[in-house]
C-alpha cells in the first residue's frame, strides 16, 4: 500500500479540523491562495486514495462488479459536493443541472473520444460488445431525457422546473431504472459488459485483514472528500465570482474533479487494449450521475423547500442530441477507429467553447 493511500486521507481530517478552528477559506489574497492550493493538493490525493482502496477491493470482486464499486463511490463524493454548494451561502439552483450535464459531455465526448484516439493509435482498432455498450445507451438516452429536456415542456409548473410531484415521481423512476440496469449488468447478461481482453477473476488474494484495512480506509477516503466538500464549494464560488466565470463553470469543475480518477482507470484499461472496461468506466460514471446523483440531490431539495432548475437552455438540448446521434453511430458496429474519437473531441471541444462564449 503506498503512502499516499493513507496519508492523503488523514491529511483532510487535518485540513479540515485546522481550517474549522481558524477559520480558513479562500479570499484574493495571499494566504487565502495559499489555502486554496493545499485544499486542492488534499482533496485530490484523497479522491486518488479513495479510487485506489476501491480498486483494491474491486479487485477481489472481479468484473462488472468492481467497476460498479468504483461507479458508486465516485457518485458518492459526487453528491456530498453538489449538495454541499446548493446549501452554501450563495444558493446555486442550477448547479445539480450544470454539473450533470457537464458529466454526461465530459464521459460520452471527451473521455470516450479520448479513450477511442489513444486506442486507435496503439492498436489501429479495438473491439466491444454492442449488446452491452446498446444498453448503456439506452437507459442513458432516457435517463437524460426525462431530468435534463422534459422540465422545460411540462405545464404544472411551466419553465425549467418539476413541481414537487413530478420531481419526486422522476427521481423514483430514475432509481428505478438504474437498479433495473445494474440487475442486467451484474445478474442477468453480466456476459454484456466483459470484452474478450479482461483481466481473468481474481483468485482470493491477500489477507482478510489487509481486505478491512482497504475497506477501512476507503471508507475514510470517502469521509474525509465529504468533509472537505464545504470548504471546497467555497473556494470554487468566490474564484468563480472573482474571475467573472459563467456559473455553468462550476459545474464544469465539479464535473472535472469527480471524474478525473475514472478518466485515468478508462484510458489505463484502452491502454490495455480493454476498451470494454473502458466504455464500462465511462458511460457507468454517467449513468450513476443521473440515476443516483439527480435523485439524491432531488431529496435534499425537497426536504428544504428549495428549487432546482433542471431543464437544459436550447443550445445545450442540441449539443447533448448530437452527442447522442453520435455515439450511436460510434458504437454500432462493435468496432473503433481513430475518426470517430476525433468526432467526439470535436463535439467536446464545441461544449467547452460555450460555456464560456454561449
């Protein structure tokens, strides 16, 4: 086990008593900079050492389950922090939107065409199962259309809105959905999601000793990301005010912190030539944004009166039904080659460009 695998971790519970009793935070000064640079130093080796005891218990699991672990305890850090800014001072209704929306462009543009380049360079083309890869799609195309396109076409409460029954109707439906996917994925057509290039099962190695010590940490991993999430909301509203950054920006950090350890583990599996495990990394992430994160968020909002915008403005609804016409056509000869990562990084590129230039 490497250092950081536990110093990272007990560095936030530190950071965070320290900075609670004196009062830490971020400011356009120098200690205030100075703070920001040691919370994201921390907060991302946590993250890191959150990823890495997860990959240690994936591994006595084996395929999908292990993705499907690292799945969740991404989501996990993913909701303590947008829910954490949406309770800040400055109330963010837009946030829960912003940041899955970025998820989904980030994983099915930019980290898939990512992963289809590097692929396709090393070994000119890689192999998936459509079966598995069409399921995907399938529950993610529904998913994104009912929390992200349909509020701005209801008439209970007309605008970018769910009135409390309809958000709560959704995120049940949501949950519902995701627990039917993650059934197929795990029980019913496992063989869907395990490419000719896997890992074999892992044999029962290691000690059930050092397998709690790995379960131990990661549980701390998680807690101490939670823990710093406040601080970290902080930081990215003030620079975000301070820089004159559209708000859409902060949902594009969030989204870029929270899959920066599933980015790594997709492009090492390409690299591997497992692109199956890298599809599974990345289209996992964002089906368990919308069908864990939105639904989790959507309680918080409800149990406190507050209001969430989830209807997407029209620029976006034609990005993302571009995204989507795209990957279908990506993904539907079980075959990949370089064009079709460059198409994706293109469309990536075209998402990034407005959230600054709308």
């Amino acid at each position: 086990m490497p250092a950081s695998a536990w110093a990272f971790p007990a560095a936030a519970a530190l950071l965070f008593a320290a900075s609670s009793v004196f009062h830490l935070d971020f400011a356009p000064s120098a200690l205030g900079f100075g703070f920001a640079a040691v919370l994201l130093v921390v907060l991302f080796g946590t993250v890191f050492a959150a990823v890495h005891h997860a990959e240690t218990v994936a591994h006595r699991l084996g395929e999908p389950y292990g993705t499907l672990l690292l799945t969740l305890a991404v989501t996990l850090i993913e909701v303590s922090l947008i829910t954490t800014m949406m309770l800040g001072d400055k109330v963010v209704p837009t946030l829960a939107r912003d940041t899955v929306f970025a998820v989904v462009m980030i994983v099915c543009n930019g980290l898939v065409g990512l992963c289809i380049l590097i692929g396709g360079l090393r070994f000119k083309e890689q192999e998936f199962q459509i079966s598995g890869v069409s399921l995907y799609l399938s529950v993610l195309i529904v998913l994104s259309t009912i929390t992200l396109i349909l509020p701005n076409y209801t008439f209970t409460d007309p605008g970018p809105f769910y009135s409390a029954a309809q958000l709560a109707f959704v995120s049940f439906a949501t949950v519902v959905l995701y627990v039917l996917f993650l059934y197929t994925q795990t029980i019913r057509h496992k063989d869907y999601f395990i490419g000719e290039h896997a890992e074999a099962a892992p044999v029962a190695s290691g000690s059930a000793k050092s397998l709690a010590l790995s379960i131990g940490l990661l549980a701390l991993a998680l807690l101490g990301v939670v823990l710093l999430a406040e601080k970290f909301s902080h930081v990215v509203q003030t620079a975000n005010d301070w820089m004159g950054a559209p708000e859409a920006f902060a949902g594009l950090v969030v989204a870029g912190l929270i899959l920066l350890p599933e980015s790594l583990a997709a492009i090492g599996a390409t690299r591997r030539n497992d692109l199956q495990k890298g599809i599974n990394l990345a289209l996992g992430s964002s089906l368990a944004t919308i069908g864990l994160t939105i639904p989790a968020v959507s309680t918080v909002a409800l149990l406190l009166d507050k209001r969430m915008v989830l209807g997407l403005e029209s620029q976006e609804a034609v990005i993302l039904v571009l995204t989507f016409f795209v990957s279908m056509l990506t993904f539907g000869t079980g075959r990949t080659n370089i064009l079709f990562g460059l198409v994706h990084l293109v469309v990536f590129a075209v998402f990034v460009f407005l959230v600054f230039i709308p």
